[in-house]
C-alpha cells in the first residue's frame, strides 16, 4: 500500500449568488476546475460546502450536479447523516446513494453526543448499517458541532463489515494515522488525512491520499505533493511544500471558505465570496495577510 498511487480528494465549496441561491454554474465551473486540477475523487455536501446552512432538497440538488458534471470520470462522495434518530439518518443516507455516490459518509459527532460512550456509538452504527442495505459508507471526523475521533480499534472493527471504504481522518495525530492504516489494511479501504502538517509523513505510513481544504486553493499543488511525496529525485521540493503548507496553515483558515473563494476568484473562477456560514469579518487585513 505504501508505493500505491495516491489521490487527492477535494472537500467541495458551494458557490452562492449575492442573494444566496446556489450558484450552479459555478458550481459547474468548480468542479471542472477540480478534474482539471487530477483530482481523483470529490467530496460533495461537506463542511466546506456549507452542509448545514443547506436543505435536504439543496444538498440533494448539490450532489446530483457534481455526479452529472462529473459523467463518471472520477467517484464522488457524500454526506448523509445530519442528526435526528438513526431512521431518520438511514432514510437520508438512501436519498443520497440513489444519487450515484460512489459511498456516503457518516459525521461521527451525530451518531452520539459528545458524552456518550463509544459503546452508544458503535451500537448506533451497526443499527444504521442493518438500515442501509448494502450500501458503501465513510466515516468524517467533522469538528462541527463537535469533534468525535474514532479509535483506532473501532475504526478496525467497522472496515471489518466491508461497508466502510473510506475515512476522512482530523486527529490531527500521526500516530493515530498510522495506527488507523495499521488496522484496516488488507480491506477496500483508503484514509485521507486533513491535517496538512504531517501529510508527506502520513502518505509514507499508508494514507491513501489527502483530503484538505488547501485544494481549495492550489489543488494541483495537493496532487502533486500526492505523486511525488516518496519520489528521491525531488526530496527538496516535497520538503518546500511540505514547509509552505505548515507556514501557511493560519492563512487558509482565517475567514474560510469565504476567503477561499476570494482566493478562487483572483484565479479566474466566476465565483463570488458570498457564504452562509458566519465565518468572520473579511477586512483588508485577511487580504493583504493572504497575499
């Protein structure tokens, strides 16, 4: 697994218009700009797509676009649990597949509260998968409305039934990592770190890939980092973007994704910086700091 190609899977932004509809043109120009960019995969209805400033019918109509846009040429993922009883999560879970997902992924934070235990948690998970036929599912350790990590021993466990394929990994922790890769080795599985710090490090442990929101930025920087992290004929540049993205951190960051979509619009996309999310004033200062 170690020497496997890896890929970069975007965490997708939602382009509004100024009065706040979805802006599926852009849209369009987005995720053209990600295959563009050699993106294996997205990642549609996330955080950075503002998931929960969205409707069901609004991230139903979100994801089916990207599948059409998309026409197969990569596997699109997608949320699909936002609260509420585990049926109730199990009915969206299935609106969501029957959009073409290639698997729709679980937030670990609304399968238990944040003082529940993990046996509450791995109990609501086996209900939610009897509820879900067959379908593919992921895990994403999203920090809203709180952080729940999976332990390693329980992430093994669920990759075990042959329905978890993918995980979006923010322990932020390259032990975890390593130990997460460690114990589902051997199945249709791949982990995708989101914490750049530590991402050519996690790609030689066994990571399938990167997942992060510095490809709303520079994609094909990410990708590259992804081809060539292992590559002895280039251990310089990995180590001088490795450091760039460790600088930068706090950067891409501040206000985001409003100022990523700033960032996206000095690039030339038709995108405007309109957000659902408070994030934060966007002041001259975010600006001039970012350039």
């Amino acid at each position: 697994m170690k020497n496997s190609p890896k890929g970069f899977i975007p965490v997708m932004l939602t382009p509004f218009y100024g009065n706040g509809k979805i802006d599926f043109d852009a849209l369009t120009q987005l995720t053209e700009s990600y295959l563009n960019a050699g993106a294996s995969g997205l990642f549609a209805n996330c955080l950075s797509s503002e998931m929960f400033e969205l409707t069901d019918q609004e991230r139903i109509q979100v994801i089916s676009h990207v599948i059409k846009v998309v026409n197969g040429k990569v596997p699109v993922i997608a949320t699909g649990t936002f609260g509420g009883t585990i049926n109730k999560q199990a009915d969206f879970v299935k609106r969501v597949h029957d959009t073409g997902v290639e698997a729709v992924i679980l937030i670990s934070s609304l399968l238990a509260g944040e003082q529940e235990t993990d046996e509450v948690f791995d109990q609501r998970f086996f209900d939610l998968l009897d509820q879900t036929e067959k379908i593919p599912l992921g895990f994403y350790e999203c920090p809203v409305p709180y952080k729940r990590l999976l332990k390693p021993q329980q992430l093994q466990q669920f990759v075990a039934t042959g329905r978890v394929i993918y995980h979006k990994d923010t322990s932020l922790d390259l032990l975890q990592v390593k130990e997460k890769i460690a114990g589902t080795t051997g199945h249709k599985f791949g982990l995708y770190d989101a914490y750049m710090v530590h991402a050519v490090e996690s790609l030689k442990a066994g990571a399938a890939g990167l997942s992060c929101i510095q490809g709303n930025y520079f994609p094909e920087l990410i990708v590259w980092l992804c081809q060539h992290y292992d590559d002895v004929n280039l251990t310089n540049e990995v180590q001088k973007v490795q450091h760039f993205l460790i600088d930068n951190m706090d950067v891409m960051h501040n206000v985001y994704p409003l100022v990523s979509k700033y960032f996206l619009q000095k690039r030339g996309l038709n995108i405007l910086t309109f957000t659902r999310r408070d994030v934060g004033s966007f002041t001259p200062s975010v600006i001039q700091v970012g350039s």
